[in-house]
C-alpha cells in the first residue's frame, strides 16, 4: 500500500490516478536497466548483436551496454556491483573470486562468448625475413592487457623458447588493449599480445607483424566470459538465463556466413569499437590476408560457449604456470564447478 507521504507528493505533482495503479506503472517503466560492461574488441560481438539485433528486447530484457577502456576497470565495477554483469576475461571469474589483487568476491559464468582471437604482434625492426623474432641481444619489453588474461599465458609459452629468464631477457607490462598500437608505434614496447582489431591495425599501419596466433599456440582456449557476482545470479535467476538464451543465439549469428558479412558494419559503430569496418573484417573474414588461420575467431563452433570444468582446469594451470598462484593454491577449496558453471549454460541452452 502507498504511504500517505507518498500520495500526497504525488497529488502535489497532478498525478490523480495514483490509487488505480497508476504510479505502479510509472515506476515500472522506469525500472533499471541491466547493465553490461565491455571492452571495445571483437569479440565483444554477441553481445552488441544480442543489443543490436533486438534479441534482449524479444525476450522481455532491457540492457544497457557501457564500454569501459580496460579490464582493470571492469573488474572494480564488478567488484563494487557498478554492473551486472561483463564481457570479461575468464581469468577474471577465478582473480575475482579468490581475491587475487583485489577486493574479493564470489564469482562465476555461465556462459563463454569465444575462443582464440589473439595475436602476438612484434616491431617491425624484430622481424626477420621468415616472418619469425630475429635473434637480438636486447632487454625486449612486450604488453599484454592483464595479469589474469590469456595474452598473457600465452605470450610466455611463446616467449619461453626464445628466453631464458624474465627481467634479465625480457620483461612484460600491463597495458589497456586500446593502447597497445601507439606504445609499439612511439617505440615504448617492442610487441604485444592482444584481441582483434588490435594486431590488424598494427599491420595497417606498417609498424609491426603477426607472428603467431592464439589459435596455433592453444588450440580451443577459452578466452572471454560473461561474467556476474555469485550474488546478482541467485537474486535475479531468471533474468541472467534469459540474457545466456539471448547470448547463446547472438554467438551462433557470429559464426555464420551472414553474420560474418554483418559484423563489421554493427561492431564499427561509434559505440562500440569506433572503427573502420574494414580493419575489423581482416580478422573475421576466410580470405583475409593478416591472420592465416581458418578459425582465428570461433564464437559458438565446436561447442567453445560451454564453461567446461576442462575448460576451468586449463586456465587454473595457466595461472600456475604463470607464477600468478602457487601450485599448492586452492587444491582443497577450487570448487571448479562453482565458477564455471555449466549447470546455467545448459538451462539457459534449452530455454
């Protein structure tokens, strides 16, 4: 029932049809959106199709999407429930809810929106004539977006046979993928490791090469997640079902022939990666002459949406791997299948 208070500031207004219902209907339609954040990268693409497309509004969801300039500023609004959920690194699910340099806080997904997608970029004065590193006897820095990403698991596995150690041959910092082109253009960073459009336009731009794929180096991996606190999915179940149903469908748009041809134009747009359709269809399209691999972007084939615990165990040895964990880290209380959780990819699937 409506306070007096409250009716009486809404006749106040000239509102005279507050005890039908009327401010009930008001209050719902000015309801908040459900607010996703993304990094502007190509494989952010279900998720601006899903908007795009209309497919949230078809299913009764009213979704705003927020671009954020990196993952450090994805993860604190995750953290601080700035957002509901984001298309987020899948290290991110497990740094969050571990607490690894970072208020902690339980995490989890069900939903992956891709696999491969990255490139090694170096400067084009470290290229030798074969397309490989030339043999150098300088200190190289290299760039990646997080501590916790993939780029950064898998720069060191390529990095691993040409080095011996770390500080002494080489070193690697932390940059927002919009930044990785003008540092190894002004001569900061010798090479980055990073998604699409990024090594594109760096090879646009004559100022480096691709020197291997994410796609060669770890066949499959899992590599970005919709991510959401442990607590927005048990207050609002059905709601982040629905936004899966819809994110399910929008990736197997994204592998198919007309979705290839369409997602330059829709991800190019202003709001989202601000760029020339043309650069971002080098990664997306069979005949490209940049990226070599058929498959360097997969958004739903070979069943890569679903957060397998394989899937979870990879990235938990990354991290090891890595020396970001200890290998003693968590192997009481890793509960995989409370972070990756198939158990909602697989509701939301049949929905």
């Amino acid at each position: 029932m409506l306070s007096k208070q409250l009716l009486d500031q809404i006749g106040r207004l000239g509102i005279k049809m507050a005890k039908a219902g009327f401010v009930k209907e008001i209050l719902e339609t000015k309801s908040s959106p459900v607010r996703i954040g993304f990094v502007p990268l190509v494989d952010c693409a279900p998720l601006v199709v899903a908007q795009e497309l209309g497919m949230f509004a078809e299913i009764g969801l009213r979704v705003e999407l927020i671009r954020e300039p990196g993952w450090a500023s994805i993860r604190d609004k995750i953290v601080h429930q700035e957002l509901e959920a984001a298309h987020a690194l899948v290290g991110l699910c497990f740094a969050i809810s571990w607490g690894l340099g970072v208020l902690k806080r339980p995490c989890l997904t069900g939903f992956l929106f891709n696999s491969h997608g990255d490139s090694i970029v170096l400067s084009l004065n470290l290229l030798s004539g074969d397309g490989e590193m030339s043999a150098t006897k300088k200190k190289l820095k290299f760039a990646v977006p997080h501590q916790f990403s993939t780029h950064h698991f898998l720069l060191r596995q390529w990095l691993k046979p040409y080095f011996a150690k770390e500080g002494k041959d080489f070193e690697v910092i932390f940059l927002p993928p919009g930044l990785m082109v003008q540092s190894l253009e002004e001569g900061h960073i010798d090479g980055f490791c990073v998604g699409e459009p990024y090594g594109s336009i760096a090879v646009e731009r004559n100022i480096g090469g691709v020197v291997k794929e994410s796609a060669d180096l770890s066949p499959l991996h899992p590599e970005k997640a919709l991510l959401v606190t442990q607590k927005y999915a048990e207050q609002n179940h059905e709601e982040h079902i629905k936004l899966i149903s819809c994110l399910i469908k929008a990736a197997e748009f994204c592998d198919s022939p007309v979705g290839r041809e369409r997602l330059p134009e829709i991800l190019g747009q202003s709001c989202y990666l601000n760029q020339d359709p043309k650069i971002i269809k080098q990664s997306l399209s069979a005949d490209s002459t940049i990226m070599k691999s058929e498959d360097f972007h997969l958004f739903s084939r070979f069943g890569i949406n679903e957060p397998t615990t394989e899937r979870a165990n990879w990235i938990v040895n990354q991290m090891r791997l890595s020396n970001l964990i200890p290998d003693s880290f968590a192997k009481k209380d890793i509960r995989m299948e409370e972070i990756f959780r198939r158990d909602i990819y697989r509701e939301a699937a049949a929905l």
